[in-house]
C-alpha cells in the first residue's frame, strides 16, 4: 500500500468513528473513558495535536465542534447526563 492510500484509509476510519460517535449520543464520555481509556475530549486533543505536528494551528474548542459535530456547550446541553 502507497501512503497516500494509507492515509486516505486512515482519514475514512476516522471519520467512520466520528459518525459513530454521533449515531451514539447516548454513550457518555465517561463510558468512554472507563472502557476504552479515551473519549471525544481526547480525540479532540490528539486532532490538536496531529494538525500542530503538521505546522497548523487549530483552536480546541474547534477542534471539538469538529469531534462532537456542533459546540461542545450545545452538546452537553442535549445529551450529557
């Protein structure tokens, strides 16, 4: 496999977690975080990071609207038990 296939795979399995993550609101990140040591705060966080690495600057809190698929106040609002 060529790395700009990897990467195109690695970016589609990315975006298959996020459209998980979405279909499943009702999973708390703390579920998350007790079962599979992460949540959408950490993926937010390794976005930040993984952008940094490559020379581009990305705010958290966009970084999370992109992760949870709106602002992370109206998230908690609708869904956070």
């Amino acid at each position: 496999m060529n790395e700009q296939s990897q990467i195109e795979i690695e970016a589609a399995a990315f975006r298959r977690l996020l459209s998980h993550l979405d279909e499943r609101k009702d999973v708390q990140n703390i579920d998350l975080m007790n079962l599979a040591g992460f949540c959408r705060n950490c993926l937010s966080k390794w976005y930040v990071a993984a952008a940094e690495d490559k020379g581009i600057s990305i705010d958290y809190e966009a970084a999370r609207q992109r992760v949870y698929g709106m602002t992370y106040e109206e998230w908690k609002a609708k869904y956070q038990v």
